[in-house]
C-alpha cells in the first residue's frame, strides 16, 4: 500500500485459529508502516503471540457488555475516537462494530470464515436477518463458495460485494519432511466441540495397532477428551501437545492428517498439512472436497462417522506408497492454488482500494 494507515480490527476473539492466522499474515504483509488495533469482542488474545515484532500493534479490552443498540453506541463512541482509516470486522462476533462504523460512514470491510456449532448445520433467521440488513453494500470477504453461496442466497447479498479469497499458505515454512518411523496420525486445531475430536478419538480406537495419534492445540474440553482417550483405552497412544505457537514442526512429526470437524469452510491447518507433503483424512464439510485434489475424494468422510473416519484410516495407515502418493499430490495441489503470497495480496488490494474511499 502505498500510504501509512491506521486500521481498526474488531474480532469475535482473537484466540488460536485460521482467520486470527490470516489477519497475523496480513499484518506482516502490510508492513511496519501501518498502524494496527485489535479489539477482541470475548477479551482472548492468545493469537497475539504471533504478532510480527516489527508491526506496531495496540491490543485494547472489550468494551462492557449490554444489549444490542447499547453495544453498537459504545462501539460508535470507540470507533470515533480511533480515526480508523479502515474498519475490518470478523464473524458475527463482531457485528455490532460493522453497524457503529456503518453509522459513523468509516470505510469497512467485513470477513466472515465460518460458524460456530449452533449455526453449522442451519443459520439462525435473526442472524441472517441482522447480516443482511448491517452488511448491505459492504465488501464481504468469505474463503469458501459454500459461504459464497450463503451469502448470495441466506443473507441476499448482492454478488458484487461478496469476495471470494480462498486462504493460502506459506510454502517455504509448510514444506514435507522425512516420514517419522513410527505411524502417527494427527490434527491441529482447538479443542472445541466443532472440531469433533471426540469422533476422531473413537476412529482411532478401532484402527488398532501400534499407530499414535496427536492432538495439537489447546481449548475447554481439553480434559474431557483425555478422560475419553482413558475410556477408550488409547490414553497411552495419544499425545495432546496443548498450545503450540508454531504448529509447522508438529506436521513434521505425523504421517497421517486427520480433519474430524463437524464444521469448516476453509481450514488453515488443512492447507498447512497438504503444503507438509502429507496425505489427508477429512470430513466432508465446507470446501474440503474442493480444496483437496481428486485422488483424496477415498479419504473424505460424512462428519460425526466414527466408523467411516476409521476404515478410511485404516485404508491410508495400512499403504505407505498410498501415503505417499497423496501427500506428493496435496503438496502440488497448495503450490498450484494457495500459495500465501497470491491468496493475501487480494487482501490488500481490496483494502487499499476500499481505504482510499472506492467500493
């Protein structure tokens, strides 16, 4: 960009996950000329730990709660004071702060990524009614065509202010490693029910042998699902590594990626383990189908389906040239479509344009 700005980034939380990963991308892409504010709607900034040292950013607490039109007046009031030369608002966690900069006339762009459980099978109308009504005429970034297509058909937006920016990944720090000696099959991604590792801890009880899996991430049913790995008898086979700041030596570590989520649209980690050179296991939700090449279509599976999720374990754990085969294919699939550097310059485009006053 080819001036200083301020931005204002108002998140539903600013936890550990795929579009905190993207924004953090995004602020070193900018650069050390921009000025950057993170507000964090739920007060989690664990993803603050990947903030680029260079970028100077200011994290600010959530303001105190109250009822919708006291929310989105406290916001007005903030967001007045900040002098934002761009408003950029994620997920519905962060609607009430798209409303206030739609009211103050600051420029905006609004991102959403995906759902949270209560909206993954069917979105709830007042959201839906509410999106529509606060996102009318504002650039709407999604990363999937299932979201696209939510927009345009849920919420009516016009398909001219639906961007449709696949995420991407960094192909130089993903890149595939030696096979470890022993199979292990793992994931990455908070432990939330969303992610649905519970199925994935029922599939791998029944895969037998002496194969480990690894959880990679941290989150509230942490303790649960150890008290479910004991229960199912793998507790002495499975490894829940908790927060990690940098997840690309985990992937060095697995043979296998296991997706289970019940919901996703585009999921980082995904593209991180096709960029490692590693074959895939995933449930069949948002643009997975998509995003993966034609050779993996065996390893996709109906979410919630311990006993699909296993035989298609079983399948790749029981083939280390079919392993191989797949992972050379995933890391093709990433170099030809998702490269980090093509995927996030749309991003700046779209915010410089939107900056300069232009929709």
């Amino acid at each position: 960009m080819s001036a200083a700005r301020r931005f204002v980034h108002v998140f539903a939380t600013f936890g550990a996950g795929g579009p905190q990963v993207r924004a953090v991308q995004l602020l070193a892409r900018l650069g050390a000329g921009h000025e950057h504010v993170v507000l964090a709607m739920d007060g989690c900034t664990d993803a603050a730990a990947q903030l680029p040292a260079q970028v100077p950013v200011e994290l600010v607490p959530p303001p105190r709660r109250g009822g919708l039109f006291a929310n989105v007046r406290a916001l007005r009031t903030w967001l007045r004071a900040q002098r934002p030369d761009l408003v950029l608002t994620y997920n519905w966690g962060a609607i009430e702060s798209a409303i206030a900069a739609r009211a103050l006339g600051l420029p905006l762009v609004h991102h959403e990524d995906g759902f949270g459980p209560e909206e993954a099978q069917r979105r709830l109308r007042r959201r839906s009614w509410l999106r529509r009504l606060a996102l009318r005429g504002v650039p709407v970034v999604v990363p999937s065509l299932v979201l696209q297509r939510i927009a345009a058909t849920e919420w009516r937006l016009p398909a001219a202010q639906v961007h449709h920016f696949p995420n991407g990944v960094d192909l130089q720090r993903f890149r595939p490693a030696a096979p470890p000696a022993r199979l292990v099959l793992g994931t990455v991604g908070g432990l939330r029910g969303e992610k649905d590792h519970a199925t994935l801890l029922r599939a791998f009880a029944g895969l037998g042998g002496d194969a480990r899996l690894c959880l990679v991430g941290g989150g509230p049913l942490a303790d649960a699902l150890r008290t479910r790995a004991r229960e199912l008898g793998v507790d002495g086979r499975t490894q829940f590594t908790g927060p990690v700041q940098d997840t690309a030596p985990h992937y060095a570590a697995m043979s296998v990626f296991v997706l289970s989520s019940r919901t996703e649209q585009m999921p980082i980690a995904l593209l991180e383990a096709m960029a490692c050179g590693l074959p895939v296991v995933a449930t069949d939700v948002g643009d997975v189908r998509t995003i993966l090449p034609d050779e993996a279509a065996p390893c996709i599976v109906p979410p919630g389906d311990a006993e699909a999720l296993a035989a298609a374990l079983r399948r790749v754990a029981a083939d280390a040239g079919l392993r191989q085969t797949l992972g050379a294919a995933n890391r093709r699939r990433v170099e030809q479509r998702y490269e980090a550097g093509r995927c996030l310059g749309r991003f700046v485009q779209l915010y410089e344009q939107v900056a300069a006053g232009g929709r």
